[in-house]
C-alpha cells in the first residue's frame, strides 16, 4: 500500500468525526466514572 493510500483511509472525514466524538466523550471526567461504574458494582 502507497503513503497515499494510506493518506487517504486515514482522513477518511466520516470517519475521523466519528472517532472525535468517542474521544470527546472519553474525555469528560463524569463519564468516565459512569463508564466504570458497571465494574465496581452491579447497578
């Protein structure tokens, strides 16, 4: 595969708006403890 192949799969614009939404809301302190709560204890 050519560097410009690989450009192309990388910046793939839906893509990449997808995965900086998950990472927007990784990124908030709060929903981090919501994440992790279903593994201290049953909810």
């Amino acid at each position: 595969m050519e560097l410009r192949d690989l450009v192309e799969k990388v910046s793939d614009e839906a893509n990449v708006k997808r995965e900086s939404g998950i990472f927007k809301a990784l990124s908030d302190p709060t929903r981090l403890k919501m994440i992790r709560l279903p593994s201290i204890r049953e909810m």
